[in-house]
C-alpha cells in the first residue's frame, strides 16, 4: 500500500504555486523524517511529476515552520539567499542574510504565550547589541503584504547591514 503522504506531495507540487508547495513539502519532511530529499526525489520519479522534480533544489526541512519556508523560498526569488535556523552564540534565529542581517518570521501560533514574546524580543536586542540587524515580521505580513517585507530586506541589503564590514564603517563599533 502507498503511503497517503506519497500520493500527496505531488499534487502539493502541483496544485499549489511554489511558495506554498515548498512550504508544504517542508511541513511534511520536518515532521515525518523517512521523507527525506532522495525519498521525495523517487516519489517524484513514480509520480512522473516534473514539477516535483523542480521543486527539489527548493526544499529545506530545517525551517521550523511553513511561514519560514515561504520567506526563504520568496527571498531565494528575489535573488537573496537566507540560511535557516542559524546558530548565533546561545541563539537560534530563523534566518540569517549575509553575515549580521537577521530574519526572524513570527507566527501567532509560535508567540501566543507572554513567556514567548518576551523571550523574542529580548533576545533581539542581545543581538543587536552583539552588533546585527534584526527584522521580525508577522505572518500577516510576509503573507499579505510580501512587497512592503521584500522592500525593506532590500533596504537593509542596500545600506550594507548585511555585512560586518559596512557596519564597522558606520562607526557603531
């Protein structure tokens, strides 16, 4: 018997723009790891589905969540590459962009409690101090109002708060 997980994941690539399908494919590796890249690779190849097959250079199970998939997959689209889930001294952040441009995707399901949003925001400002940038944007914001988010990660890619080098120029070190 076929995996019903097997069956899906074409049609996931296939009904679904990019985006959302790599997000959902992503959702899918995190939480069942027997679906890895050569697992989804051969279901594509029984599937015969090419547009699985151009999905696989996209796929990234170690975003924590779809909303981070969605960043990461509309940045690689825009010509900026996001590594995920980056380990910055004793913090995690959900992506990072050049060298000190940190990306953090906070959804409501993530940051409902107190506790959360607290420990967000304070480490935000460990790092910032420690000399990065950090953007936070909502999911209501990379979902509905994509333009204005890719606006000012490009603003801040433009003046250099990517780069250790721009910062040290500004005079902030």
């Amino acid at each position: 018997m076929t995996d019903p997980l097997d069956n899906l994941i074409p049609h996931l690539a296939q009904c679904l723009p990019t985006d959302w399908a790599v997000a959902g494919i992503d959702a899918i590796s995190r939480s069942e790891r027997r679906f890895t890249s050569a697992h989804i690779s051969k279901i594509a190849m029984r599937a015969h589905s090419q547009r699985l097959r151009a999905l696989l250079p996209l796929l990234d199970s170690r975003a924590e969540s779809g909303l981070e998939s969605l960043l990461r997959v509309r940045l690689s689209a825009a010509g900026i590459q996001i590594a995920p889930q980056v380990q910055i001294g004793p913090f995690r952040v959900d992506g990072l962009i050049g060298e000190r441009l940190v990306i953090e995707a906070a959804g409501y399901q993530f940051h409902s409690q107190r506790e959360d949003f607290e420990a967000d925001h304070a480490r935000a400002a460990e790092l910032q101090l420690r000399g990065f940038t950090v953007l936070q944007f909502t999911y209501q914001q990379i979902v509905n109002n994509w333009p204005r988010v890719l606006e000012t990660i490009q603003a801040h890619i433009a003046r250099g708060d990517h780069r250790w080098d721009s910062w040290r120029r500004s005079g902030t070190s």
